[in-house]
C-alpha cells in the first residue's frame, strides 16, 4: 500500500499538490459582502476579465463557503464534469429500471386483465332464473357449453353470469371442483366438469387482480434503494446537495413508478396516438370510466396505502435486524449485569 501511495504521489505530484479551493475567514460580515459584490462586478465587466484570473491561467470563483460539517471532504476531487457524467449514467440506469418495471406491471396486468375478462363481478340476484336450481344448472350448463365452443374457435370466452352462481352453490353445497353436471332439459345429455375451471381459478384470479400493487411496493423498495446508493456513487461535494438530490430523485422514480407507469398501463391510445403507440398502450380504457375507477383508481389508492405505512415497516425491520445481528454477535447468551 505504501509503495503505491508513493508510485501516485510521484506520477501526480503536481496535480495533488495544487490547491483548488481556499477557505477564507472574514472580521466580519461586511468582508465577505464586499468579497462578493467585487467578484459580481468583475463578472458583469468584460474589460475586467484579466482580474478574474490566477497566474493568467485559472479562472476564481468567489462564493459563500459551506459550514465545515456539511463538506464531503473525500468528494472534493470531483470536478463538475466528473459529477456530470455520473449523472447521465445514474439517468439511464433509472431509466432502464422504470422500464424494467413497467414491462413487468404490464405483464402481470394483462394476466389479471384476461382473467378479470374471463371471470367478471356478478350480481346473482339480478339474473333471472337464478333463483330455480334447476334453471340455474340448465343456463350454467348452456353459458358453459357456448363459451367451451368460442375458446376452441379461438375466441375469448367469458362467464359473465349463470356458471359463476351456480358453481359457488355448489362449493358452498361443498360439491368437488371436478363435479360432473348435465342439461337438466335433456335426458341424454353428456356430464361434464362445468366449475372445474372456475372453482380452480379462483385463487388465481383473486392473487392476479392484487398482485400488481404488491409488485408496486416491492419495486418501489428497489429503486429507492438503487436511487439512494446511485446518488451517492455521484459523489456531490456537501451533505445538503446529495441529500437534495436523493430527495428529488426518490421522488420522482417512485412517482413515476406509482402514479404514472399503472396509468399508462391500462391505458388504450388507439384513438390518439400512431400505430406505435397503439401497439404498446392498448389497455382496456380509452377514458376515465367507472370500470376505470373500479380497476385502476382502487389499485393506485392501495398502493399509496401500503406505500403510507411502509416507512413504520421499514425502521422496525430495521430494528429487529440490528438487534437480531447484535444477539448473535452475543452468540445468543444473556446480558450480564
């Protein structure tokens, strides 16, 4: 290690040698008032441009001087430029992250769609027939049959009413999932699973339908997470600036993430976008809508809910983990008084 501090020191002895910043104290507040309208002046002057300059070479910069406990002495090296550059790679890792997370909340989105198409909400008292058993089993069997002939045509069936009610009497009944039933109307009808796939799909839906803001949640961790330690990898010269930018950049990679990305996701922009994004945005609402607000506006208001007490979470995982790391450093042995 020493033999390598003095290999940098003799090959950038020059460079580390020359100063790039001085502190200077003043008496008294109106030194550095003047300081600083003196500097103001030769700025605003072009004949005064010569002034500006030390050894007719490096150009000073006069400003106020941060308080000693906010400098971030180990970043000082980091020129402007330096710091630019990391800036545009911290933009387009972010970037590549939201993109990350918006091919994966489309993905999930578009299953739960399907199966939200396949299995709406029904209102079973609103059905007429539905309050006959028999007629029940006769129009369960008929929506099933008809939407088993669409699927195998290629078509995207859909159990808006009958199979749904009469499939939870008879779970409720605590019929099996594999039940065979018939046409009531027929006496030569064949028997098939009609709640097969429904009752076997119920979990699924249920988990698909909430698993968009779960994936919400989880993500948004990371990439506050990721954003804090890009941030700082910046290396910004003062605790307040690198706070500001971890500030802003949280908030804005989660907002996006929130607010924006489940927006776009079940959004349909055939009607005012070209084929480009039609192709990408071609969720089921072209509009706010009630359907919208049932879907859309109930997974954004529970993703800010979780997002509201996972802070509480968070420190007390934090917590349990200091003193979880600190009891097996103790080798789990009792404290002795």
């Amino acid at each position: 290690m020493e033999s390598q501090i003095n290999d940098l020191k003799a090959e950038k002895y020059e460079l580390l040698t020359t100063p790039c910043s001085v502190f200077m104290t003043f008496e008294n507040e109106e030194g550095i008032t003047r300081a600083l309208k003196y500097d103001e002046a030769i700025q605003a002057d072009p004949s005064l441009a010569d002034i500006a300059l030390w050894m007719e070479e490096f150009k000073i910069e006069i400003q106020p001087a941060s308080e000693p406990s906010d400098i971030i002495w180990e970043n000082r090296h980091f020129s402007n430029w330096d710091r630019l550059k990391k800036e545009i790679v911290v933009f387009l890792i972010l970037l590549v992250l939201l993109a990350g997370s918006f091919l994966l909340i489309f993905i999930c989105s578009l299953y739960s769609t399907n199966l939200l198409a396949k299995y709406p909400a029904t209102d079973c008292s609103t059905l007429a027939g539905a309050d006959d058993s028999t007629n029940l089993q006769t129009l369960a069997y008929l929506e099933w049959n008809s939407n088993v002939a669409a699927e195998e045509k290629g078509l995207h069936p859909t159990y808006a009413g009958y199979v749904q009610c009469f499939c939870n009497a008879m779970k409720d009944a605590g019929n099996a999932s594999t039940e065979l039933y018939t046409n009531p109307l027929r006496t030569a009808s064949e028997a098939d699973p009609v709640c097969e796939n429904y009752i076997s799909s119920i979990w699924t839906t249920m988990i698909a339908s909430n698993a968009v803001t779960g994936i919400i949640v989880v993500i948004n961790l990371i990439l506050k997470t990721v954003t804090i330690s890009l941030i700082t990898w910046i290396g910004y010269d003062t605790h307040s600036e690198m706070m500001t930018k971890i500030t802003n950049g949280v908030f804005i990679s989660l907002f996006f993430n929130t607010a924006i990305l489940i927006t776009l996701v079940y959004a349909n922009l055939g009607e005012v976008g070209g084929p480009l994004l039609s192709s990408v945005f071609s969720g089921p609402f072209y509009d706010y809508s009630p359907g919208w607000y049932n879907l859309v506006g109930a997974t954004l208001v529970s993703t800010m809910l979780l997002n509201a007490f996972m802070p509480p979470v968070y420190e007390l995982m934090t917590i349990v983990q200091c003193w979880l790391f600190k009891r097996m450093d103790q080798s789990w042995e009792k404290d002795k008084n």
